[in-house]
C-alpha cells in the first residue's frame, strides 16, 4: 500500500481535536486512518510555542 496523504485542512483540524479527545493519542490516529507519528509531528506544526491549537 502507498503512502498516504492528508490535506493541510485534514492535519491542522486532526492536530487541534486531538487536544479535545479524551482517547489515546494512537487511538485517536488510528481512528482516523493516521499515524501516531504524524499526528504528534502535526501537532507540533501547528501548535504556536507548544501550546495547544
């Protein structure tokens, strides 16, 4: 299976739901076809100063 990828608009809300959820954050990939990986890189990308979206 191919690399898959994910819109800017798909990160940048994925990032900021995943300090909302109350799942584990590979849960919480997983359940949206994602990585934990990329999920904690996006939500360094797109978090100012670490803080949270």
């Amino acid at each position: 299976m191919g690399k898959q990828t994910f819109t800017e608009e798909f990160k940048r809300e994925t990032a900021k739901l995943s300090y909302q959820t109350d799942k584990l954050l590979g849960t919480f990939a997983q359940d949206l076809g994602s990585s934990c990986s990329s999920l904690s890189h996006w939500r360094r990308e797109y978090s100012q100063d670490g803080l949270p979206l």
